[in-house]
C-alpha cells in the first residue's frame, strides 16, 4: 500500500512537471511571436486554466480535466521558487559599486516615491474603511511597480542607456531593496500575538541580524575558493550545481531561522554580485528564473476569481484608473524635483504606473495567513493584475508621449542646457554603433554618460530615446567646454578616424591632465603618439575580434572555453 502511494505521489509530480514544461514550451515562443510580456501570459493561462476557469467545469466535461488546474498546491512550490530567484537575480544586479554611482535616484528619488506613494494609497485603503494594518500593506504593496514588465521593456527598446532607463531602474531598484523589509513586516503582523508583539519584533529583527550574519561571514570565506576550484577543474555542469546550491543553502538557512527563503537567496546574490564569477553566475539562472517567475504569475492567475469581475466592473475599473493616477502623478512630480525633463518625467511616470508581482505576492500572503479579508483581497488582487495587463499599451504610449514632448523643443535637442551641471560622469564623443553600446553597457551600471556626435541624424535618433546626447563636434573647444571634462571620471573616443582621434586626446588632456582616455582604434601603429601620452588606453579593433573569432574556431574544434583562452 506505501508503495502504492509513492507511486501515486510520484506520477502526481511529474504529471505536474510535464503539464508546466510543456506549457512554457508552447507559451513562451508564442508569446515572443505576438510580442506579448511574458509574465501576463502566464497571468492569463492561470486564469483560463485555473479553478475560477475550465476548472471550474472539468467535472461536467471530463475531457478538460487534463487540461485544468485545481490543485494550487504544486503550483504555489514551484512558484515560491520562482521568487526566491528573482530575488537572487536582483542581488546578484546590486553592487555596492553600482548602487553607490546610483545613489542620489536609487534611495533619494526611489525612497520618496515608495514612502509618498505608500503613504497615499494606504491613507486612501485606511479611510476606506480597512484596518491600520491591512492600510500599511497594501499602501506599500501597491507602491512597487513592476520589475518583470517593466525592465524587459527598457531591454527591448534598448533604453537603458536614457535618462528614462535610468530613472525608472533607479526606482525599480529601491523598491526591489524594500521588498525584505516589506515581507518582514508582513511576518511580524501575521504573528496575531498583540502582547508580545514587541518582543516578536525583537526577536524577528535579531534572528534576521544574525542570519543575514552568519551567511555573509559563511559565504565570504568559502564562495570564492570554491567557486575558483570549480572554475578550474569541473565543468558547465558543475558550475550550474554550485551555484543553484548557493541558492538553495541560503534560503534553506533563512527559513530555519524563521524568516523568507527569498531573504536568504536575496542575500546569496549580493555576496557573487562582486565576484569574478556574476555574469556567468547570471546567466546560468536566468532562464529557471525566468520559467518559475512564470508560474509564479500562473498561481496568482490560478487564484482570481472571475465572478468577482462581473459583480464589481465599475468599481473595479475605477480603482485601476485611481491606483494609476495616483503612482503616475507621484512620479512625474519627484522626477521634475530631481531635475528631470518634462519628456523623462512623463515617460518614467507612465512607465511605473502599474503595480506589480510584488504586490501579488504581498496581497495573496497577506490572504493566506488571514491578515486580509477575502473580498477585499480578491479585489486588490483583480486591481493589481488589470494594472500589469494594461503595460504592454502603456509602454508605447510611454515611449511615445516622451518622444512628443521632446520634439516640441528642437533648441535642446541638440544643445547642452546651461544648467546641465555634471560630475563624475563619462564622456563619450562619437555615439555610433560603438559609442551607443558603450553608453548602454555603462548605464548599466549605473553610470552617468554624455554622448557627443557630429552627425545630426546620430544625435536626433539617440535623442528620440531620450539618451544624453548632443550634437557637438568633439574638436571645437565649445563642445569640449559642454562635456565638462574638467569633472568628468572618463573620457570615451569612439570616433572613426585616427588624425581626429589625436587631436582630441591632446585636447582633452590640456583640459584635465589626470583623467583616463579609453581611444578606439583600427590598428595601434595609428595611435602610436597617443599611446606614449600618460593614462591613455588605446583599443584595437582588429584583436579583439581575431581573438574572439579564434577562440570560437577554438571552441568548435573541440577545445574548452579555458583553453581557448
């Protein structure tokens, strides 16, 4: 009979994981086919599939049993360990140094919007009747946006490198950061124990002091030389092991300890955010990120309760338009008190308008442990979802909106504002093909850039992305004078002809005798005067590319990646 039951729990499981694998083998591509966010179809299938869908009539049609989702209990798992890597995924994204050039927007722009927004939507949920503690989490759950959505949409328009993906990423970040504190906060109100509520938060704080302790100290004396011995002597296979151990070890010591697995994963990603090994380290989890994230949105799809949609329309409509307005008007406003344009302002507001996955999770916590009554927790759940539902048309419309407002003022369109005060950032002069990518990889990471480029047409295309980019021959000591490169950290030439190239090296270096040049090169005897100049780095297109085109012949030749190196 035991072994009976085994069996049975055993086809159970992995009926559940072929239905999931070939759901996100038949979603996905779809989904990239008609251009459709990922995480809403998920959200979709939850809905049509789930118990409130066909599930809901599987028993008079036996037929659509195999196809329905009633047992949320498999799902929730799977979609617990979608978070816990999203949450690894976005400490991995967050080194002190990025953090650090980033400050200012990440925990002054991003900190005043998530405590603004929170306190207006909770004051809102308070007067409408909820009580306090109900208020404070949805006020702070509705005020994160939508990492998910959002960030896939600066990749594909390539608008990282903008004022824009700077911007919305810099408030993305903070609210990502504030995730912990939140489901801290939810564990310390779901306690229920209101005499020793401040003992509970004592000792809650304490156990998360010590936790977060003793994996830092564990994961700094024994990451490095194990990640280095795997390096060395095993392969991909063994690399991908480690590091999903990383995961799993951290979040298993955070959940001992009483405290969110996502907390533990969250901490392991900021421990390899600093090492040799993160971009290879991201690469490996992105994709089982990226599938469990979708489940994740499946399970809440799995728990919206469709009939709720037809009793309450109106006010349920009313609520999006409110909930939108109110996170749209809040950001305009802090990204015009940071110095921010019209045209960034208005597209980052329209941008991070909607609530997002963590206010999924934060609601159906919430609902799971009874801190949230049902109504109004299905409500908000509805809410949230409509809100990320309406992204993928208020992202063009985004785009669009900050385009429109930009073309209304030709003059500072090619020219840098008087008032334009920098410091510590990169200049770029040349913003072609190779200036551009540049610009975009260093905004990355958190870098401030100001691009110069003598083709008009270069400067009107970068600049309809809102990228920093103004058109100024970078030989003329006027555009030299507007690049501020007396205060600049870096100085990029990119540009395409080698006597040219010369003369503003010189320049540049007359202006300020310390700081780096990085020059692009077609061959190094072009440059051989620049070369012998003190902190000048010269980069040789042709190397790089015979070595990178080496080691590929290399690595279909059979030979590793190490050797071929």
């Amino acid at each position: 009979m035991l072994s009976g039951m085994k069996e049975s729990l055993l086809v159970d499981v992995f009926w559940h994981a072929s239905f999931f694998l070939a759901l996100s083998a038949l979603v996905i591509p779809t989904l990239r086919y008609f251009k459709i966010p990922i995480a809403l179809g998920y959200l979709f299938a939850g809905i049509a599939l789930g118990p409130y869908g066909l599930g809901a009539v599987a028993d008079q049609f036996p037929v659509l049993d195999a196809i329905s989702l009633k047992d949320t209990a498999h799902v929730k798992i799977l979609a617990e360990l979608g978070i816990v890597l999203l949450l690894f995924v976005i400490g991995l994204e967050l080194t002190p140094r990025r953090l650090w050039q980033m400050r200012s927007l990440v925990f002054g722009l991003g900190g005043v919007q998530v405590a603004l927004t929170a306190a207006a939507i909770g004051g809102v949920a308070f007067l409408w009747g909820n009580a306090a503690q109900v208020a404070l989490l949805l006020g702070l759950a509705l005020a994160l946006s939508s990492t998910a959505l959002v960030t896939q949409w600066l990749h594909e328009q390539k608008l990282f490198v903008t004022h824009v993906g700077r911007s919305s990423f810099s408030i993305l970040l903070f609210q990502d950061l504030a995730v912990i504190p939140i489901l801290l906060l939810l564990t310390i109100l779901s306690t229920g124990g209101e005499g020793d509520i401040y003992q509970f938060v004592l000792g809650a704080l304490l156990k998360m002091g010590l936790t977060v302790f003793a994996i830092y100290v564990i994961g700094r004396v024994v990451l490095r030389p194990v990640f280095v011995f795997a390096n060395r002597h095993g392969g991909s296979e063994v690399f991908m092991a480690l590091s999903l151990l990383v995961i799993v070890v951290s979040a298993s010591i955070a959940s001992i300890a009483g405290l969110s697995m996502a907390l533990g994963a969250f901490i392991a990603g900021l421990l390899l955010a600093d090492t040799e090994y993160r971009h290879e380290i991201s690469s490996l989890i992105i994709p089982f990120k990226s599938m469990l994230l979708g489940i994740f949105f499946l399970s809440f799809g799995m728990g919206i309760n469709l009939h709720f949609i037809g009793e309450k329309p109106l006010w349920l409509i009313l609520s999006v338009i409110g909930l939108m307005s109110v996170k749209g008007a809040i950001v305009f406003i802090l990204c015009k008190a940071w110095k921010q344009s019209t045209a960034v302002s208005a597209e980052t507001a329209i941008l991070l308008a909607q609530a997002g996955e963590f206010g999924l999770l934060v609601v159906g916590s919430a609902l799971s442990v009874g801190l949230m009554d049902e109504t109004v927790g299905q409500f908000m759940l509805i809410t949230v979802g409509m809100t990320m539902l309406l992204t993928p048309v208020m992202s063009p419309l985004a785009r669009a909106a900050g385009k429109w407002i930009e073309s209304r003022d030709s003059d500072q369109e090619i020219h840098v504002p008087d008032e334009t005060q920098k410091e510590g950032h990169v200049v770029i002069f040349g913003f072609g093909r190779v200036g551009k990518t540049i610009g975009e990889t260093l905004s990355k990471e958190g870098l401030d850039i100001m691009g110069f480029d003598k083709n008009a047409d270069k400067v009107h295309v970068a600049r309809s992305k809102l990228s920093p980019v103004y058109l100024g021959d970078a030989a003329k000591k006027s555009t030299q004078e507007a690049a501020q490169i007396d205060k600049a950290s870096c100085v990029v030439v990119t540009i395409d002809d080698a006597t040219a190239t010369k003369n503003i090296v010189k320049a540049v270096r007359n202006i300020n005798t310390t700081v780096p040049i990085v020059v692009r090169a077609h061959d190094e005897d072009d440059l051989q005067n620049v070369i012998k100049l003190e902190n000048v780095e010269v980069v040789a297109e042709h190397i790089l590319v015979s070595s990178s085109l080496s080691e590929k012949v290399l690595q279909r030749c059979g030979y590793t990646k190490g050797a071929a190196s």
